[in-house]
C-alpha cells in the first residue's frame, strides 16, 4: 500500500511540473463565453441589448403567464378538490395533477397558441413586424380567451377600483383590468366545480357515517369504510372521463 501511495504522490508532481503547452495540446478544448459592458454609440448594439432584457423578462414572467393567463388555474383547483373528495390526499401526487393539468391546457390553448404562433412569431421571425406590433398581436388571441371567460362583474370590480372611465367596449379594456378579472373569474368557476364534485361524495360520507353510528361502530373510522365504496363509485362510473370532459366542455360552452 506505501508504495502505491508513493507512485500517486510522484505522479502528481510531475503532472505539477509538466509544461503548460502539454496540457493545451493533450486536454479537451473548453468553449470561451464572455459578457462584456461599455459605452456604444450604435443604436443597433443598444437596440439588441434592450431586446436580450425584454427577452429575459418574459422568461422570468414565463410561469406565471402560464398559470395565470390561461386555462391552468381552473383545471389545478377542480383536480385538487377531487382529490380531497375521494379522500386519497396523496393519489395521484401533485406531479401528476400538474402534469395533466399542463398538457390539458395545451390542448385548449392550441388554437390560440396557433394564432400567435402564425400572426405574431412568424412575421416577427421574418422580419416583416417589429417587436411592438408582435407583442401587441402575441396578446390578442389571449385577451380573447380570458374575455369570454370572464364576468362582467369582476371587470366592473376592477375598472372601479382602477378609477378610470368606463370604456364603450371590452376590446377598450387595459390589460392589467383584463388579467386580474380574469383570475378572479376562474377561482369562482373553479370552486363551483368544486362545490359540484365535491357533493356526491360527501353524501357518502355522510350515509356511511350514520350506518356505523346506527350499529353503533363509533369508534371504527367512517374514511375506512367509505373510502372504498367512493373508489368503487368513481371507477364504475368513469369518473376521469367525465371530470376531464366536463372541464374541457367548460371553456367552449
């Protein structure tokens, strides 16, 4: 064993003393990157500076768009009381709601994603529209969407508490009224989806409940009995299909 030390201790020193050009030509080649601030009086270098910010913005801002701004909160907030329905609180696990809940938000998305793919990012790509007009034609198609989804009440919320003038109509409305609206419109649809979910398999607990107090099995867990049978139920009845498709009926109704 001391003289296998020995060999690695001598190994090491002479890698030490070995001569740098060795090293450059025997080692891997290591890609450079540099980031480098100074003054410039092109407007082209400012120009691509402001666009890289812009840029690096909206990916930051990225989640959030997603959640918020599209279909996402309503189709998590459903998933997650009939989770809590069931009784199962760990089945399916929050990676499998978000994941579903992600991909059917795709799918509703899809023609409204296709619509800035085509109106905004093609041009943009192409160089027939600035960044401005892509923008501004990127954000239609999800003004759209959250209008028709939202009510007239929660837009008069917030158009009072904003203080400004009542447009003659919604396409007049800013966008930080529309997005918030938005929002609020999607918890209240989400929780009344909920309520309705939630309802059968609360007369459940409720009949198993009374049952056990009847035979007067007080101290055996109601969940232990009616667990199952809410199982049994929601696999008979299909329940996936029919909570999915509901959902997805929602947003075309």
């Amino acid at each position: 064993m001391r003289f296998w030390g020995v060999i690695l201790i001598v190994a090491g020193g002479l890698a030490l003393f070995a001569p740098a050009d060795a090293h450059a030509q025997t080692g891997p080649s290591i890609p450079h990157f540099s980031v480098s601030f100074g003054e410039s009086g092109e407007p082209a270098d400012i120009s691509t500076g402001i666009k890289i910010v812009l840029l690096m913005t909206v990916l930051t801002l990225a989640p959030s768009i997603l959640v918020m701004m599209t279909c996402f909160t309503r189709l998590a907030v459903v998933m997650g009381f009939l989770r809590q329905a069931i009784g199962t609180h760990q089945v399916p696990s929050n990676q499998i709601i978000i994941g579903l809940a992600l991909f059917l938000t795709a799918f509703i998305m899809k023609p409204a994603f296709q619509k800035i793919y085509d109106d905004a990012y093609v041009p943009y790509t192409q160089q027939r529209i600035g960044y401005d007009e892509a923008g501004a034609r990127a954000m239609a198609p999800l003004r759209d969407f959250m209008l028709k989804q939202t009510r007239e009440k929660d837009l008069a919320l917030f158009v009072k508490t904003a203080a400004i003038d009542r447009p003659a109509t919604v396409d007049d409305l800013p966008s930080y009224i529309i997005i918030p609206s938005f929002i609020l419109s999607e918890l209240k649809t989400a929780f009344v989806i909920g309520f309705m979910v939630y309802l059968p398999f609360l007369v459940i607990d409720m009949v198993v409940a009374a049952v056990l107090m009847s035979m007067g099995m007080m101290m055996l867990p109601p969940v232990m009995i009616s667990l199952p049978f809410k199982l049994l139920i929601f696999v008979l009845a299909d329940g996936w299909y029919l909570i999915v498709g509901s959902l997805v009926d929602s947003f075309y109704a």
